[in-house]
C-alpha cells in the first residue's frame, strides 16, 4: 500500500485549531484556554504545510525560525529533529508558541492563508513539538564544553535577558542575572496573565538556567543594591535588558481620581494572587475587579490582557474603550475574539474626555471619534466629533495605554549613559554597545515596548556582540579575566 503523501495537505484537510475550553468554562479560572494539540492532530495540521519556495513565515518570524523544516519533521512523526530544529534559533519556542501572535507574525503571512486555505496552525505546533520534547526529557540545560574564565552580567530577567544569559552561558561564560523582582521572569511572570501562559511553564525555564549554571540575583535593583559602575568592575561585559515598566498615563479632568489605576499595577496584583501571594491592595478592593463595572482604556494586547483577567475577577462588566476602529486595533484580533466570547464589550472609536466622581470615579465621560485622513504612517488620524460625549458607569477604570523607560542614567548611578529623546537606551545598531564600553543593550529598553519574541532576538544578537567584544578585549591583552 503506498504510502500517504506528507506536505501539502491544505488541499484535503481544513485548518484546526486545537481544542479551546467553552467561554463560561474559562471565565472562571486563569487555566490556558487551549488544549494541547494531540499526536494525530499536530501530524495533521502540519502536514497542511505547501514548502513554498519562499516561507514567509520564516520570513516574519523575527527570530527566524526554520517553521517548514519543523512542520515537515513533525508531519513525519521526527518529533525530536523537530525540536531540534525548533530549538535552534528561539530559547524559549514553547512559550512563543503560546503568546506570539501568530495572526500578525508567522500565519498571518503564510502562503496557504493568502490562498484562503487557512494558515497552518504554526504557533500551536511550536507548542505541541516543545511541550512532548519536555515530556520526553529531551530539553537538557546548555553547558559549556570549556568554561572560558570570564564573567558577564545580566541586567533584567525578562525574555531578552534570558535569551542572552543561555547563550552567553552555552559560550562557556560565568553568568550573573540581576532582577528586581523576586521570581525570574519578567513580564512572563507578573504582565502575561495565566490564561495565555501558565507560570510554571515560565519557572522550568528558569530551572533549566540555573541548572546550566546561570546564577540569579532576585530581589536585587540597580541603583540600590549596586551601581553600574560597580557591576562593570565585576564583569566583562554587562547587558541591560531591563524592558519598558513606566506607565503611559493620560491628561483629563479627574484622572487623579481613586480607582483609576495602571495596567500593570492590576495584571502584576492579580498574578501574583494567582502565584499564591498575599496582595493587600487586591485583598482591599482597590486592585480587584470583583462585583464592578470596569472600563479599560486602549486597544494593544495589554488591554486585552486586563480586561479579560476582570471578566475572570467576577467584574459585573467589562468594556473596552479604544480610539480607533477594530481594523486599526494594535493589539491581536484573536485575543479580540477571545475577549468578545468571553463577555467584553468594546466600543470603537471612542475616547475618555473626563472621568467623574467624587474620591473615586463613578464615570468615564466619552466622545466619539471620527477617523480621518491617514497620517505619515499611513493609519488614519482621530478626530472628536464635538456634540458626541456620552457617559459609561465604572467603578475601576485600567489605563493600557503602553510603556515608556525609567530615567536610567539616574537609576544607574552612570550619567553617560545615553538615553534618546524617548529615554530609551542608544546603542550602536552594529554593536548594541552603548555609548558606555562594556555596557550592551536589547530589548525593549533599546526598541521601546515590542513582543516578547523581538526581544529574544535582540537578547541573542547582544550575546553574539558582547562575545566579539569579550574576544577582542583578550586578545589585544587589555583583559586578562573578569571572572569574580
């Protein structure tokens, strides 16, 4: 009996997604809302798979990702090639594969989704092929053949950072990781809430570092517990890899208003209840949705974020206000899809002009907006429509209107470290050195905020940089060694 064509099955078999927990189901823990994908089922989803001579895919992915040779390994039931592979050119495939958005990335430009097939389901492949590789041990910690007697510091414990530290680890360098937080992570841990990525699939990663010899420093702030200058003393290099934490805020009457807070105030609150933390601020109220009527500003995936952790929180209800229309909304149109099944309202084209109350808001004051001409960018320009305000109930009010970086020369201690006019960190883009020698920089810190997935590529092209830089330091003898 001949044997069953593998590749291009789009033209017999639909796409599938794997299978999602119903709405109600969902609305009551912080559980993924995806199944993983079962043996048969990644064999035949990835099977769909063209092997175009082009893989866009591979081509919008920014850690470029081999995702045909993956696919065509996990349709031929090569499971640990595929990983392998997978592995390669992403630290952490099993954690793109549940947050990227695939719809803008990966399968929003396959080749088959352009022909209207459906896009292979590349995102819960990457999942399905790193998740069964963890099953069957077959992730093991990066240790170095040699070690090469020079220490590297590592400024953040975010994604970039993370990236960075397996690499420079796996080069045979003695890897110091300062996070301020106490868990490692990033944002991983205390932004993403666990219905995208459950945080013990965030601290086996951790383990995994720390069993290759990645030593962490938690609970430890630049600044406080050492300046930079100190840390280039104990280091040959030092990357900062901080991200972007300081809230966007906004301008209106009332915004100073209790019960207005920053998104990240709320998600980090309520993760850290789901982590078994005691969080005064959510056992109060003043940081929990429970029994409210909430309204989030903005339209990125931070938002979409917030307001389907209310919906989980038992918020009486939960609204989305966003300036724009759904096309034009940054944030991923599956997230908005989720987000609408699971009760939350959105109202386009809409933007806060006051908030009303007394102590504490009761209201956000709204006016419509009418989109316009498109500007430089090519997106079209908000215009208020005068006459059009109306108001919207709300007992707690969540600003997701992005991230800007902290004043770090002054946090830092090092006054020539130079910041652009966005107080984000200038490097040279051949380098990543910043305009301090020895101090590298990636990540959001470096781009302003970005996807996870970007910062894992700049996180590995810094190491490659800080490596060159380490080589050339010891082999003009201005190095001997830097290791404490």
């Amino acid at each position: 009996m001949a044997q069953k064509q593998k590749m291009l099955g789009f033209v017999h078999t639909t796409q599938r997604m794997p299978d999602k927990r119903t709405a109600d189901e969902r609305r009551r823990d912080f559980r993924e809302i995806y199944a993983r994908f079962t043996d048969e089922r990644a064999t035949e989803q990835a099977n769909r798979c063209s092997q175009c001579g082009v893989p866009f895919c591979q081509v919008h992915c920014p850690v470029q990702n081999n995702i045909p040779d993956w696919l065509k390994l996990t349709a031929e039931d090569r499971l640990e090639e595929a990983y392998e592979v997978s592995q390669a050119t992403n630290n952490f495939p099993e954690i793109c594969g549940r947050i990227c958005p695939q719809d803008r990335l990966c399968e929003g430009n396959c080749v088959i989704e352009q022909s209207t097939h459906g896009a292979v389901t590349i995102g819960s492949v990457e999942r399905y092929i790193t998740d069964t590789a963890w099953e069957k041990g077959w992730v093991k910690p990066r240790t170095p053949v040699r070690e090469l007697g020079a220490s590297v510091g590592v400024i953040g414990a975010g994604p970039g950072g993370l990236a960075a530290a397996e690499e420079l680890r796996a080069k045979g360098y003695e890897v110091h990781v300062y996070d301020r937080y106490d868990r490692v992570g990033g944002l991983l841990v205390y932004g993403i809430p666990g219905f995208k990525l459950e945080k013990d699939v965030v601290a086996r990663r951790h383990r995994l570092l720390a069993d290759a010899g990645v030593v962490f420093h938690c609970n430890f702030e630049v600044g406080r517990d050492a300046s930079l200058a100190e840390l280039r003393r104990r280091h040959a290099a030092v990357l900062i890899a901080t991200g972007v934490y300081k809230a966007r805020d906004m301008e209106a009457p009332g915004a100073d208003l209790g019960n207005i807070v920053p998104a990240l105030s709320y998600l980090t609150a309520s993760n850290r209840v789901d982590l078994g933390d005691d969080v005064p601020e959510f056992t109060d109220g003043s940081l929990n949705a429970a029994g409210k009527s909430v309204v989030v500003v903005g339209g990125g995936d931070t938002a979409m974020d917030c307001v389907r952790t209310a919906v989980r929180q038992g918020a009486t209800s939960v609204k989305c206000l966003y300036r724009r229309d759904r096309k034009n909304m940054p944030g991923s149109q599956r997230e908005v899809a989720h987000a609408e099944e699971e009760g939350v309202e959105f109202v386009w084209q809409a933007a806060p002009e006051a908030f009303l109350g007394q102590g504490t808001v009761k209201a956000v004051r709204a006016v419509r907006i009418h989109l316009g001409v498109a500007d430089a960018t090519g997106r079209q320009t908000p215009q208020v429509m005068e006459g059009s305000g109306f108001e919207i109930p709300a007992d707690l009010v969540i600003k997701a209107l992005g991230f800007e970086p902290e004043d770090l020369p002054g946090l830092f201690g090092e006054p020539d470290l130079k910041v652009t006019r966005w107080g984000t960190v200038t490097t040279d883009p051949r380098t990543r050195m910043t305009s301090v020698d020895g101090v590298f920089a990636a990540g959001d810190i470096v781009r302003g905020a970005s996807l996870v997935v970007w910062a894992i590529r700049d996180g590995r092209d810094a190491a490659e940089s800080m490596h060159r830089y380490i080589k050339a330091k010891t082999a003009a003898g201005i190095l001997a060694v830097a290791a404490e």
